[in-house]
C-alpha cells in the first residue's frame, strides 16, 4: 500500500524516533508499505516518521542511483553497485572521515535541493529485516545517504545542515511546502 508521505512542518519529523519495541504491530507490513511508497515516488531512501510513525526505520536503496547515473561517473563512489537494506534500531556506533558535498533532496521537503557536507564513513549498529543484529560500516553513496535517513530518525532535516542565509533564502519556498502550497506526482500529509 502506498503511504502518503509527511510535508516538511509536521511535528513527527520533528521528533527524536522511539526504538521499536519487540511487541510491535504489523512492523513487516509498514517495511514493505515504505518500500512501495519509496518507489513510487522515485525515492533512493525512506525514514519512518516520513510515513507518520515514530519508530527507528529506515530502509534505503543506494543501487536506484548507480542504475541511472551517467556512464561517465561510473567507478566513481566506492559502493557500486549500492545496497538495498532495512535498518531498524539504528545507532551510530562511529561517523568519520573527510568531509565531502553532495546535492540532497528529500521526499519530504519537495523541489528543493541543496548541496550538504557529511564524513564519508559511517558505522552503524542496527537490527536487520529479520532482527538480527550488526554491526557495520557504510562508505561512498550508500553512507551518504544513510546518514540521511538517519537524521530523520533523529528528528533532524538536511537542511538544517545549511548556513543560517542560506536557509533563510529557502524560508519562503518551505512555508509553502508546510501549507501544502506544491503540487507532487505523489500524495503528501501535511501538518494540521
Ligand atoms: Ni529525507
């Protein structure tokens, strides 16, 4: 089932997410609903509170960007092919390396892309698709873009990786993103 996805000013990507608890309800079920839900809106990674629930569950498909990218960049990350995974309880056991640009976007903040710095490397301890437990460290496109969707876990927007000005200059265009002021090829909820 395809989810609608929550706009940029909605308390819940806000919030600091809650590990999901071992009682909890139909959590294949909201997997593979974001995995629809990602797809269907072109997306390379997907947080659970973008779907309105407050849990620590990411799942992201790096490979999506290696299958469309210009052959002139091939070789060029040292992740290729990419992975497609669920994290679920992620913590950061280790974040390093030098710092490099990339252009994000984010489902939940539309038409609006900018260029983020981030440490190439991440380690992370997570609970697998059938909770098993790792430990693991990600590099090029593939930790890129779960550090990301990580930040959505923790209540944190790529944006507010951006310099005062510039996120001022952006005040407008997220304002009416909060109000529903854009029209998407896929559904979106907005805060009431
Ligand atoms: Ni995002």
């Amino acid at each position: 089932m395809i989810l609608p996805i929550v706009a940029y000013g909605a308390p819940v990507l806000r919030k600091v997410a809650k590990d999901v608890p071992p009682d909890y309800p139909n959590l294949q079920k909201i997997i593979d609903d974001m995995w629809e839900t990602m797809y269907a809106s072109n997306g390379v990674g997907l947080a659970a509170p973008q779907v309105n629930k407050d849990i620590r569950v990411f799942i992201i498909d790096s490979a999506q960007i290696f299958v469309i990218q210009d052959d002139e960049d091939k070789g060029k990350y040292p992740d290729e092919p990419g992975i497609k995974k669920v994290f679920i309880n992620a913590h950061i056991a280790e974040l390093d390396g030098e710092e490099w640009s990339y252009n994000e976007g984010c489902l939940s903040i539309p038409k609006i892309r900018e260029d983020i710095k981030r440490p190439e490397k991440i380690v992370l301890q997570y609970l697998g698709e059938n909770l098993q437990p790792h430990k693991e460290e990600f590099i090029g496109l593939t930790a890129r873009i779960i550090q990301h969707e990580y930040d959505h876990i923790e209540g944190k927007l790529f944006i507010d990786r951006l310099k005062p000005l510039r996120r001022k200059m952006l005040q407008g265009k997220l304002n009416d993103i909060s109000k529903g002021k854009i029209r998407m090829d896929y559904k979106m909820m907005y805060a009431k």
